[in-house]
C-alpha cells in the first residue's frame, strides 16, 4: 500500500504551547480584513480547473506571465505533490536538499520517486552551490527541487547560481525540471529588495508559492505554480482536475482580497519581520555562549543551534516544562542540536517573553549538564 512517511512535524497542528518559537508564518489575517459586501453575493458552485482568472491575473502581473500559464493549488504542497505526481512517478529521480520542509520529500517518496539528497550544513552557512548540485545529477534526473528562501533556514539560494544550476542542468538532463519553491520570496526585511522570481530563468524552470507564509493567510489554502511550458501547465490542470476538481471558490475570491491589498498587508509584515529579527539577533549574541544561528535572509524563521554544553535531554525536559516550542532540526534532516526558530509569529512582547523563557530552558540544561 502506498503511503507518506510521519513526521513529528505534524504536532504544530496540535496543542499551542505558551511560548510558540515552532511556527514558520508572520501573524495570521483575519477574515474580517477581507470580507466585503460582494462577497455575499457568490455563488457556492464550483470554481474552474485552473483557478479564479482574477486570482491568476494578480499572480500572472506579479510573476510576468500569462494567467494561463498560472495554476491556482491547495496550498503550495498541493502543486508540489502534483508536478511530482506528473514528472517523477514510479522511479523518476529527484534531486533535492536536506534540511528540507519534509512534507516536499514525502511527496516525492510517496510517488515512488528515486530522491538524491544534497546535504548542506549549518557550519556552511546552508549555502547551495551549483556544484553540490552537478554531482547529483544523472541523465535520468527528472526534477531538481529547490526552495529559496529555505524551510527552516531562511536562507537564499543566489540568482546566480540558479542560473548556473539551470546551465548544468541543460548539458547534463535537458529534459527535466527545475523546480523552485518561493513560499517565502516577498517576505523580506523592512526595505530589503525582494528577489526576482526564478521563473524566466527558462522554459523548464517551475515556481511554486502560497498564501499561507509571507501573507498571513495559511487557513484560505491557496497556492499556485507558474510555469512558461505550456505543456505542463495543461498536464497541471488536468492532474488537478482529477484529484481536486476546482479549487473552493470562496477561498479564492478572499485570495483576490488579499493581493488587492497586497502592498499594504505586506509593508506591515516586513516591518514586523525587521524588528522581530532585530530581538531575535539581539537575543542570540547575548547567549551567544549556549547557542549559535545562521542569519537568515527573508522568512519569519531562522537556525539555531545549541552548544556542546547543553544537554539536549536536558533542554528538552525543560522547553516542555515551559511551555516553549522548537521545531525540532531532524524534522528536517538536520543534525539533533539544530532547532527552527520562528521569531515571526508571536508579537514583539511575548516574542521577547518566549525568548526569556528558551534562555531559562537553555541555562537549566547546562546545569543538568553539569
């Protein structure tokens, strides 16, 4: 029988600790931010195999395509699972990174696909080379998955060596995909420049993204991918069709809210994200002897890792005892003293609060050490 492999990610779905350090998203929107009258007038029918065409107009104009090179998903997972579903099914080869979001390899296990694992490292910094790429690929690669920024990093991957990957790509397995998660690309720092999008770095480069992390809007369940094929985008919404059939009108008429005020709900989040960043990198230098990150450079989230001298054991015992959460680093294919901290989610007080409380925890685990 097939199946997807359990990941202990699952427990952020559950019970919400005191002190939420787990969670990878700015502050949630509210429904309220985006109801308007009209919206009382929709029809509860169903939605079209490709998606809202206002919805994909929106993301089309931010992307530089045509909307009907858009497909609108359930979720960014939802078109992750679908291009794996079209390209690598029954043994295609995949090459991917760890640490990773591991719902992405469940996708591709799932399927049956043959998954190669670049490995990269905290003490590199997460940094991805196009060379770390070359000595996965084979002639039978069928899709390259990338994420920039990184799930549980936040760390870019440059345009520069996309380019380069997708150069090596062309001379070594012409024929597959390039696939780039951007779920977190507008989620930028105060004015920090936004990265392009990877999209028209050629005809076999695919780019997935979602609501659910730089907007604040996970529970509308609305994502996408953007493609220049138009082959794939057609094998795309028939592989919807057949698993979904539309997508929830309701859902994504309130998505169309959302990039109608796009500009407004994102200026207040980079702001956010700048100043939580700001704490964040306070609070690490000054416990800077128990714990070590690697800066990240978009997302609501970072790495940390905590230092030979404290019990992991220990540390553990004593985050639960506080009501703190991490998000553990082998949730992702990390070594086991990394930990995903999310310093986007909670406001600036209790963030602050919450970061007390992991420092108590850390302060208890090296005299359980001792």
């Amino acid at each position: 029988m097939a199946t997807f492999l359990r990941n202990d990610i699952a427990s952020l779905t559950e019970v919400t600790p005191t002190y939420d350090l787990g969670e990878s998203y700015g502050p949630d929107l509210r429904l309220a931010d985006l109801l308007t009258p009209e919206l009382g007038d929709l029809e509860l029918g169903y939605g079209t195999a490709s998606g809202d065409l206002r919805l994909r107009t929106a993301l089309a104009e931010r992307h530089g395509v045509r909307p009907d090179q858009v497909v609108t998903t359930v979720g960014g997972m939802h078109a992750i699972f679908l291009l794996a579903y079209l390209v690598a099914e029954g043994g295609g080869q995949v090459v991917t990174t760890a640490p990773l979001f591991p719902l992405a390899r469940n996708s591709y296990e799932s399927v049956g696909a043959d998954v190669r694992v670049i490995p990269l490292s905290f003490d590199d910094g997460y940094q991805l080379t196009v060379e770390h790429v070359r000595t996965h690929l084979t002639p039978d690669t069928k899709l390259v998955s990338l994420a920039t920024p990184q799930n549980p990093s936040g760390v870019e991957v440059s345009r520069e060596t996309l380019q380069q990957i997708v150069a090596v790509m062309s001379e070594i397995c012409p024929d597959a995909y390039l696939m780039v998660d951007e779920t977190y690309r507008t989620a930028a720092y105060g004015d920090d420049p936004i990265a392009e999008t990877a999209v028209h770095l050629g005809s076999k480069v695919v780019v997935v993204a979602s609501l659910s992390k730089c907007h604040g809007a996970a529970g509308l369940r609305v994502g996408w991918l953007v493609s220049t094929d138009d082959e794939l985008v057609d094998q795309v919404v028939n592989a919807k069709f057949n698993t979904v059939v539309t997508g929830a009108p309701v859902t994504e008429a309130l998505a169309v809210k959302v990039f109608e005020r796009e500009d407004e709900i994102l200026g207040v989040r980079r702001r956010w994200l700048a100043d939580s960043l700001a704490v964040t990198d306070e609070w690490v230098r000054a416990n800077q002897d128990l714990v070590e990150w690697v800066r990240p450079d978009a997302g609501a989230l970072c790495c940390i890792r905590v230092r030979p001298a404290v019990s992991l054991d220990a540390f553990r015992a004593a985050t639960a005892e506080l009501s703190v959460r991490l998000a553990d680093g082998d949730w992702f294919g990390d070594e086991s003293r990394v930990f995903r901290l999310g310093f986007g989610f909670l406001p600036l007080v209790e963030l602050k609060a919450a970061l007390d409380a992991l420092a108590t925890a850390l302060r208890k685990a090296v005299h359980a050490a001792d």
